[in-house]
C-alpha cells in the first residue's frame, strides 16, 4: 500500500514537473521581449555583444525573440514613464539611479524584491553591495540590478604638468598638494580646472573631497538637506581658490575635452567614459595622460562621485521571462565580457574581480574610486529630487566662487534654500 | 434631405475629422481634464480644482520663465524680422546664380540640427578661447563666460534664435517681395524716390500680409521656445535652465514638471496657460491688423 501511495506521489509529481516544464515552454513559446538600452550600448561593438548576450538567452529559451533599441538619456525617461501610463512599457530597460525614485513612483519597476531573494546565493553575492543597497530603499523593495557605473577619475594631462614643471611621477596625495600643482600650471600660463561649479556632478566631486555619505544627499523624513555647513564652507572655499585656475567650461563641455588633447588643461576629473577619446588622442596625437584617484583632503581620503545605470524589470505580462533575462544580462559571465570590452567598471563585483578584467587599469582604478566616492544624489527610489535643489546648489555655488558670498554665508545660503525647495 | 444632399461631402471629411478628433482634440480634452487633477499618469487622477493653477502661478519658476519669456520675445521677434527683411532685400538684389548661393547660404541655419548649432555656438560662445572672447582679446578686453553669466545668457540665446530663424523668414519675405509690381517701384523712381523711401513707402506697405504672418508665426514660434535654451544650458528633465535660470522658459519648466517631477497634472495646467497666453497674443494680432486695415 505504502509501495503503491509512493508510486503514485512519483508519477504525480513526474507529471506536475512535466506539465510546469511544458507550461514554462509554453509560456515563453512566441513571446517577444522589449529591451531598452542606452544608445550608444545600441551601435558599434556594444551592441553586437548586446546581440549575443540575446542570442545566447534565446538559445536557450527557444520562441522567445527579443527586440533591443537605444535610447538617449531623455529618452528613456520618458518613454519608460509614458510606458508606464499607457501600459506600452518595455520588459527589460535601463536608466540611472537618479530617476529611479520618478519610474518607481509611475510604477514602470517591478518590485523585484522576492525574486532576487530566490535567486541562489551564488548570484546576488557576485554584486557589489552598496550598488544593492542603492536598488533598495526599504527592507522588502528592490527596484533594479545595477549595471555599469562609474567613480570620479582624476584625469591629468602629463605634458601640461611637465610644462608647469610639476613632478609628474608625484601623484597629488591630499586636496593641498593638488591645489599646490594647480597653482603652477596656471603660472606657467595653462588652465588647471574646468569650472567646477558649472554642473551639479562637479560641485558634487569636489564636495566628495571634504565631506562623506553621512553628510550628503537628502534626508526626506524630514525633507531636509543633508549637507553640512561646515563641510560646505570648505568645499565653497575650494571653489573661490580655484576660479583663476579654471578654464570657465563646464566638466561636461566638448571644449573641455578639446583643451585636455590640446595640451591646454592640465586636469580633469570626471568618469571613465572621456578614456576612449583620450586615448584616441594619445594614439593619434601623442596626448600623454594618466587617470588617478580625485585627491581628498587627508591622504586616506578620496573626492568624486559614484552612480550606476541600472537594469530594471517592467510589471508586465512576461515579467518572469523578462527577469530571467536581466539576470542573464548582469550574470558574471556576461558582465565580464561586457566590462572587457568597454573597459568600464560595473555593479558586478565578481565580474571586477575577475583576472582579466582587473588587469585593465580604468577598472581596477574605478573599482578603488567607486569606494570612496559619494553618490550623486542619495537616497535613491525615495524621493524625486526638485529641480530646484539641483540648480540651487550650482547656483550657490557659482555665486560664492564669484564673490557674491563669502563660504561660510554661501553655505549658510545654500543649505536655507535647499530646505525652502524640499519644503515646497 | 439635406443631409443626404451633402452625405457625399461628410464622408470625404470624415477621415479627417476622425484623425483629428483622436490624435488633437481627444488629446487637448483630456489635458484640459488632467489640468484639474494630481496626476502622475499612472494612478488614478484626482480632483484639486484650479490648485495646479494657483501653484503654477505662485511659482518662483514661473515668474522667472515669464519674464525671461517677455524679454526675449521683445527683442527676438522685431530684430529676427528687421534682419530677415535686410537680408530679403539685399538677395533680392542679386539674380542668377548668386541669387541662388545667398539664398542657399542664409537659409543653411534653419536645416542645421538643432543639437549641431548649439555646439558650434556653445563653441563660439566658450571663455578665454571661444571665437567670441579671442576677438575680444584682440581689442585687449576681458573674457566673458557668455553662457554662464546670468546678464548675459538671454542676449546669447537672442544672437543663436536669429541667426537660425532668419533663414525661413528670408525665403517667406522674398516670396512677398516678388510679388510687389515692379511698376510701382518704377514710378517711384519716375518721381524721384530713393531707395529708402523706395523701402518705406512701397515695399513694407506692400509687405502687409506677409509681414503679418511672420510676425505672428514669429510670436507663437518665440512663445514656444524651448530647443535652443535647452540645448545651450545642457539641460535634461531633472535641471535645466541654467545659471540663476536665466534660461528657463515655459515649455522648459513643462517638461521639467512633467517628467522631471512626474507632475502631470501641473504639466497640464501649464500647457493650457501658455495655450491661453498664445491664444491672446495671436487674437490680439488679428484685431490690430482689422484696426489697421480699416484705417
């Protein structure tokens, strides 16, 4: 009897698997998956490894096709949010961090939360955890896997610093030394710095040099700044040192770049993303240059910033399949491939980890830069940051450095209007 | 019987009414609708009365668009039209093949990308080395952060807004200009008129119409700004408008509520303002123009 109730729970259970296997087939049989990337993950290289990341799923999952379009930054947002209202969404997508809170908010991210704790241990421990911690606002909510990212660089143009006669073997250790080489390169009649207080990143990145994660960022319990004013004080006392210094573009400019390759700028501190067009220069034009960790104030600290793009998963119907797929995508193995061939750090430590993918310099450094750095505009998937309290900061900051504050009444200033701009 | 008279006439315009029913009423409805309601395009909207107006309108943001919105119009509508009628004239001087190379020339602007012009004029306008600030230089002047500098970045925008709407303008005045009777400047001449008074007397007079259609095409365009400011600022949907947000305008602060702040309700009320605002001013210029032809 015993013999034969087994049998039966055999033959019950062979069949339950049999028809969970055929209703998986099924349910992925004829199914298309829309995946939204950025666009310049969508041409070239990047995108012929994005094709076989998608060939290598859709082997294995036979009648699955999957469509994948680029997208600028703009772009996505909007598409996702329009997605989101008119139910159009696509079932894989990127973005970044910074608008994580506006897609969590119209409800385009799936609350993956369950499904990564289902994922075996294996997995989620290949992730750098503060990049999880960034996709996980509360306990039981998580909106996103990360993808690739970035920590501040210090890229520095060798030539310009010989020029200026500074040491260049002598890599600035503390926020003293580094302003002490910048005063020489523009005694020697070149330009140290682009503007840092043009762009919300930049004023961030020179903030990262004073002050931390426990004093940055919005408290939105409260809706109140985070921002010291102590710690604001100095980094605005940087800003008014540094206005002779600078070249008045903005980090972000096109010009600032051309002044790095023309032996004009000695400086530049932003992602790893300017290293192919540097190096496009140092092949074709000789630009000799190198990429260190943005000097802090004490020589155990460091300045810049850090964020991700992420990969997040739609509510829609193949939310499963569409899963499976982003965790495909951000597996080690193809991370690995991913960050080899665009020799950019991303959120998959395993990946960073890997012999070959640590032997490149950009990662290895990103992946030191990234642990100091503070986040762009923390606490993510809480609260939409207000424009305001962007343009507040760079106006400020702006203002200070030309002379309309003194650092201590700017910082004073600033942090008032940022809680006038939560308050509202 | 008359409507089976006219049946024929519906349904030939029936397409019409229905792409235009679903793809611009059913659209400007709807908006109207959302206008009156927090909405964030995905939850169900819900009712607040006019309190998407009222925040719009007690807004520090909205106070800054309108004014730097009136200060460009001012300047940007009259002189892009002054200098598209010099340029007019003076291609309407020229036959031939040169005709075709000034024409083709002046109206090079208005097909250049947007993103492509505001990088060349981001270029131009750049500090210590942009072409602006190295002619500068030869006169021993300071360099100017153009577009950094709050007093100045409008003035930036009206020199960049010109230069590319001068072009299309060209082309429309030409068109008017080749349709004024040579005879008229004929007799002019017979009796002793120079050339300005060639221009004022016959030509602008003449020009009527179409000065009319540019200048309210030149309002509504000019109401509407948005690609240049944003391009120029660098802006996206979580900052934009520049330093002190000197160039922030109406529709930049739209998208930024919209999908910056995923605000659509408010996005909506702005809409309908900035609607309303362009309904007024193009009214307004269609009773001038009956006033002044009646006169």
């Amino acid at each position: 009897m015993r013999i034969i109730s087994k049998l039966q729970g055999g033959i019950a259970g062979l069949l339950a698997s049999v028809a969970l296997a055929g209703a998986g087939a099924a349910s992925a049989e004829g199914v298309t998956l829309e995946y939204w990337v950025y666009s310049d993950f969508a041409a070239g290289d990047a995108l012929a490894l994005q094709q076989q990341f998608i060939a290598e799923f859709v082997a294995k999952h036979p009648g699955v096709k999957i469509n994948i379009t680029g997208k600028g930054d703009d772009d996505l947002t909007a598409g996702e949010i329009a997605g989101a209202a008119s139910n159009t969404l696509p079932d894989v997508f990127m973005n970044g961090l910074n608008v994580g809170a506006q897609l969590a908010s119209v409800g385009a991210l799936s609350n993956i939360y369950d499904k990564w704790m289902a994922m075996p241990e294996s997995f989620r421990a290949q992730f750098n955890a503060d990049a999880i911690k960034s996709c996980t606002p509360k306990p039981d909510k998580m909106y996103c896997l990360p993808y690739t990212g970035f920590g501040s660089l210090l890229f520095r143009n060798l030539t310009v610093l010989q020029k200026a006669g500074v040491d260049t073997s002598k890599v600035p250790a503390t926020w003293t030394e580094w302003f002490e080489q910048m005063k020489k390169v523009k005694a020697a009649g070149l330009y140290a710095m682009p503007d840092t207080t043009m762009v919300f990143n930049s004023v961030a990145e020179i903030y990262g040099t004073t002050g931390d994660a426990s004093n940055w960022g919005i408290d939105w319990a409260t809706h109140k700044t985070r921002i010291d004013p102590t710690v604001m004080t100095k980094v605005l006392q940087k800003f008014i040192d540094m206005v002779p210094l600078n070249s008045g573009t903005s980090r972000n400019d096109q010009a600032t770049k051309d002044l790095f390759i023309a032996n004009q700028l000695a400086f530049h501190v932003v992602g790893p993303w300017v290293d192919p067009t540097y190096k496009q220069a140092a092949e074709k034009n000789g630009l000799k240059y190198d990429f260190q960790l943005v000097p802090g104030d004490t020589p155990d600290k460091h300045g810049g910033i850090k964020s991700y793009e992420i990969v997040g998963v739609s509510p829609g119907p193949h939310r499963d399949l569409a899963w499976e797929f982003a965790t495909y995508i951000t597996a080690k193995e193809q991370m690995g491939r991913w960050a080899t061939l665009l020799a950019r750090y991303n959120g998959n430590a395993a990946a960073m980890a890997d012999p070959k993918v640590a032997s490149q310099l950009l990662i290895t450094k990103s992946v030191e830069a990234v642990k100091y750095a503070v986040d762009v505009q923390p606490p993510y998937f809480v609260g939409t940051v207000p424009s305001c309290y962007l343009a507040t900061v760079v106006d400020i900051a702006a203002a200070t450095a030309d002379g309309k504050y003194t650092a201590a009444a700017g910082a004073k200033e600033m942090i008032s209007q940022l809680n006038t701009c939560l308050a509202e | 019987m008359h409507l089976r008279r006219h049946l024929p006439h519906y349904l030939m315009i029936a397409p019409f009414m229905l792409l235009f029913a679903i793809f611009f009423l059913f659209p400007i409805l709807s908006g109207f609708y959302y206008s009156f309601n927090d909405w964030n395009a995905v939850q169900p909207a819900k009712f607040v009365g006019l309190a998407n107006y009222q925040k719009i309108i007690a807004s520090r943001d909205f106070a800054r668009s309108m004014w730097n919105l009136g200060t460009y119009i001012v300047i940007t509508v009259p002189l892009g039209i002054l200098v598209a009628l010099g340029l007019a004239l003076l291609v309407d001087n020229f036959t031939g093949r040169w005709a075709h190379v000034f024409r083709g020339a002046y109206f090079l602007p208005v097909v250049l990308p947007s993103f492509l012009a505001a990088t060349i004029w981001r270029w131009i306008y750049a500090p210590n080395f942009g072409l602006l600030n190295m002619m500068l230089g030869w006169f021993g002047m300071p360099s100017v952060n153009f577009l950094n500098n709050t007093g100045s970045m409008i003035y930036c925008l009206i020199a960049v807004d010109v230069w590319a709407s001068a072009g299309f303008n060209m082309i429309i005045l030409l068109a008017g200009l080749k349709n004024i009777p040579t005879e008229l400047y004929e007799a002019a001449r017979l009796d002793g008129a120079s050339k300005w008074q060639q221009i004022i007397h016959i030509t602008i007079p003449m020009l009527g119409p179409v000065l009319f259609f540019v200048v309210t095409y030149g309002l509504i365009s000019a109401m509407q700004v948005f690609d240049k400011p944003w391009l120029l600022t660098g802006s996206s949907f979580t900052t934009y408008g520049g330093r002190g947000n000197a160039l922030l305008f109406p529709v930049m602060d739209m998208m930024g509520r919209g999908f910056g702040a995923v605000k659509f309700g408010e996005a909506a009320a702005y809409g309908f303002l900035l609607t309303l605002a362009i309904v007024m001013v193009t009214a307004l210029m269609f009773v001038l123009r009956s006033w002044s032809d009646r006169r």
